[in-house]
C-alpha cells in the first residue's frame, strides 16, 4: 500500500520552520564570534533573496533581529568619540564601522520588507524595525545620539506608499501609539512628510491621513498613565506637539481632495484634529464648499459647523435651509445616517424657532416616513413626536381643520425654502396611514397622535441604532395567542381515518 503524498502546505511549513532553525543557529554562531562577517553576510543574502522573490521572509528576520538587538545590547556597534581629539584607526574600530554599515543596510532592508505583498510579512517586519528602534534608543551607536530619528522617519515614510492602499500596516503601527514617546518623536518628524511643493495623488493622501489619525490623539491620552517604548519622557511637551500638528494639518488642507479623501479628512477634523487647532474659525469656509457637496460630506460638514456654532460663537446664513435640504430618501442608506439625526435633533432643540420651520421640517420627515425602511420610521415618528411637545401649537397638524385631502396637501415637498413650503396649512394624514402599517411595532409608533403626549420627550439615542435585524428578532421573541385551526384533530396527512371530514369531499391520491 503507496503512502499519501504529503501536502504542499505542510511541506513548506516544514520547509520554513527548518529554514528558521537553521538561521538561528548561524545568528547564535555569529554573535558568539562576531568577527566571522561571512555568517552575517549569508542571512543578509537570505534575508535580500526572499525579499526579492516575495518569498516568506520571517525565519531570515528572526535571525537579523536577534542579532543586532544582542548587538546594541552589548554595545558591540558603539563607537566612543571624545571631542577634540582624532579617532584612532584600529582593528576594533574598523570591526565597529562594518558592523554599522552592515545594521544601516539591513535596517534600510527590513523597512523594504514592510512593503512585502503578504500582511503577515510586512507585519513582521514593521514589528522588527521598531524592535531595532526601541534598542538603538536604549543603546544608541554614539554616547550623544539619542532616538534613532532618522530610522523611524525611514520607517514612515515606508508606510506612505503612492500605489496601494496601506491601512491595514498602518493601524499595526497604531499599536505603538500607546506610548507617549512614540507619539512624540512621529510628531517631529510628521511635518517633514508632508509634500508642500507638488501635489500627491489620492493614493498617498489617502494613506497619509490614516497615518495622521494614527499618531493623532484625544485629551484624555495626556491624561491616563504615562507609557513609553523605549525613552521614558519627563513631561510631554503638548505645545511643541500641537504646533506640529498645527504645521501638518495647514499643509494637507492645500492639497487636492477627491471624495474618498475628502470624507476621510472631515471625519478626521471632527474626531481628532479640531480640538488640537489654533484658530479653528478658519475652517469656516473649508466647512461652508463640503456643505454644498452633498451626501455623507454635507452630513460630516454639517457637524463641524455645529461645533464652532457651539464653542466660538460664530453664525451660518441659511444652517436650516442647509439642514432641510439633507432629509432626501437617500439619506436612509448612508452611514452617517443616525449622525443626522442627532445633529438636526441638536439644532431643532430650541424652543424658540419659528413654527413655521419646524413645521416644514416635521411635514418633511412625516412624508419620508412613508417610503422608508421599518427602523428608520420609528426613529422619525420619535422625532417628529419630539417636535410637536417642544412646540405644542403644532399639534394643529394632527387633526387640521382646513388640511384639505391628500391628493390636495398643500405642503409642497420641492420648495426648498422651509418657510414658504406651506407646512402649516397641512396636516399628518403620513402618520395616520402608517397606523395601518402591517408591523406592529411601527404602527404603535405611529398611534402616538391618537393619545395623550407623555410629559417628557422620548429618547432617540435608544432608536438610532436599531437594524432590521433587531426588528425581526423583536416580532419572532412575541409570544401570542394560539388560535383554533381545526374542529378535529388530524389523525393523518391523506390517508381517511373515520371522523376527517376532508377525506370525505377529496381524495388526493
């Protein structure tokens, strides 16, 4: 009887993992005699080759990494200069010169690696060169040197590619944005990333800013309990940060947005950037042209110019208008969706706006509600119940007088001008149809106009969130009544049993 073939996979994983063991064994062999530069320069060349073949690049990294940690530990590759006084040429010094020419090469290599077209690769090879960075810091190549700045600028500009998408590498390195010092050496060297005398291509300001939203941080990260990587900070300089941050921000704002990006850099300014800025007022109208774009961009846009409404005071001519125009069918398949809600909840929470506007926003959403999704009408039924108690003499609108028929409503759902879309002279025939909406939960909301108003608003955080799937798993959880089908208790599926009165009348076989 012939034996099995043994699977390609599981023999390349033994392949690797004999590969792993015997770099290793020529890495211990180097470190025990250093001056035998023919093993180093064998799993450099291994290490170059796999790199090249985008073969798997892990077992020739192991072995460069354990050796060069070892080697700045021992401060093998430390070279003492005194001031004022020559370098003496030795056998020692020259060994110490090769050894850093060799770690200035192989680093240049690993930062290479982390273009590898294989994640778990360029993974491991992000994670050596920040190994490498943190024990450099710890034992620096000279007594005066002292965070390896120009490597870790090596390293991040390798995470800046102009020709593929790199946020899955990117939020890896987010992993060591935990640590203060981390965070403020990429500061330093952040602005000096940033293009200022061509414009990039979308590509690279797509990565550029998930790296800046990387290295970007809250109030709250000064205030939780230091933690460093290699150099432990006596005080994090937050003015020199934000300045930087500052000088950044200033020179990607000039850069040229498409969509992908743009979003990308509004959500990042609302998240992240804005509390950092010295003079946010100047975003007014950067805020002002994103308003007028529309989608998911005139919804992000739209919160920020809350904020400056909110924290600086400043005033936008026609925010209502801009608000109303937002509430169109589309809005019910965006992301941003519940964002809207909230933010037009915020802006509509002033008891002292015109009824006429609060009308017309009120007859917006009532007539959207018709055509959208089951979650999505419990939350404007909510919204508009919200409305009508802020403003109680809207209560007109449930049972107007002069409302006149559907077919002659004479809200006019094109105007774009709230005011003038005659909300007041209309009435909710929308929520009074959607009590015959064939889900329960949906036309209980909708009876809100048929009884008393509670005596507080209701909540919406608790209904923004809500899916379709909530929804199905909420009818299905129901426990309701069983109900009689049958006179008699079927004894059988076709057969005639004595007292069934269908086999009586049908014979089915």
């Amino acid at each position: 009887m012939s034996s099995s073939p043994v699977p390609a996979a599981s023999s390349q994983a033994n392949t690797t993992k004999h590969l792993t063991k015997q770099l290793k064994a020529r890495a211990v062999q180097f470190l025990d005699a250093p001056r035998n530069g023919a093993l180093l320069e064998e799993i450099v060349a291994s290490f170059k080759d796999s790199c090249a073949r985008m073969a798997s690049i892990h077992p020739s990294l192991l072995a460069l990494e354990l050796i060069f940690t070892e080697l700045l530990r021992r401060n093998e590759m430390r070279i003492e200069v005194q001031p004022l006084k020559p370098v003496e040429e030795s056998a020692e010094l020259g060994h110490k010169q090769w050894l850093q020419s060799q770690y200035k090469e192989v680093f240049s290599a690993i930062v290479e690696g982390c273009g590898h077209e294989r994640p778990t690769e360029s993974a491991l090879a992000l994670a050596t060169a920040m190994k490498l960075i943190a024990a450099e810091c710890q034992s620096p190549l000279e007594p005066t040197a002292g965070f390896p700045l120009a490597k870790l600028k090596h390293l991040l500009q390798s995470l800046l590619p102009s020709d593929r998408p790199n946020a899955n590498l990117i939020s890896r390195f987010q992993e060591y944005t935990v640590h203060q010092d981390v965070v403020y050496f990429c500061w330093k060297v952040m602005p000096s990333l940033a293009p200022k005398e061509f414009a990039p291509n979308s590509q690279f300001v797509q990565n550029f800013l998930a790296l800046f939203s990387a290295v970007c941080f809250g109030k709250e990260f000064l205030e939780e309990t230091p933690c460093f990587l290699c150099i432990e900070l006596q005080q994090m300089d937050y003015a020199y940060i934000r300045k930087h941050i500052n000088k950044t921000w200033s020179c990607i704002m000039n850069w040229k947005h498409d969509e992908v990006s743009h979003r990308q850099l509004l959500v990042l300014l609302l998240e992240k950037v804005l509390i950092h800025l010295d003079k946010p007022v100047l975003l007014t109208d950067f805020l002002m042209d994103s308003l007028d774009v529309g989608g998911a961009i005139s919804l992000l846009a739209l919160q920020g110019i809350f904020v400056l409404i909110q924290q600086h005071n400043l005033t936008y001519p026609n925010i209502y208008e801009k608000l109303y125009s937002m509430f169109e069918p589309e809005i019910f398949h965006a992301k941003f969706k519940a964002r809207l809600f909230y933010l037009a909840d915020i802006f509509l929470s002033s008891s002292h706006l015109p009824e006429g506007l609060v009308a017309a926003f009120v007859k917006r959403l009532a007539r959207l509600a018709l055509i959208a999704p089951p979650q999505d009408i419990v939350i404007i039924l909510r919204f508009i119940g919200n409305l009508i108690m802020r403003h109680p003499a809207l209560k007109r609108l449930i049972f107007h007088p002069n409302g006149g028929e559907v077919s002659q409503d004479p809200f006019i759902m094109d105007e774009r001008d709230p005011i003038k879309s005659n909300a007041l002279d209309s009435s909710l025939w929308e929520v009074a149809t959607l009590q015959s909406h064939v889900l329960p939960s949906v036309a209980t909301a909708a009876r809100f106009i048929s009884n008393p108003f509670p005596s507080v608003e209701w909540d919406l955080a608790s209904v923004l969130e809500i899916n379709e799937n909530d929804i199905f798993d909420k009818e299905i959880s129901k426990k309701s009544k069983e109900f009689a089908l049958n006179l008699e208790r079927p004894a059988s599926m076709f057969l005639y049993c004595g007292g069934e009165k269908s086999s009586q009348y049908w014979k089915l076989f």
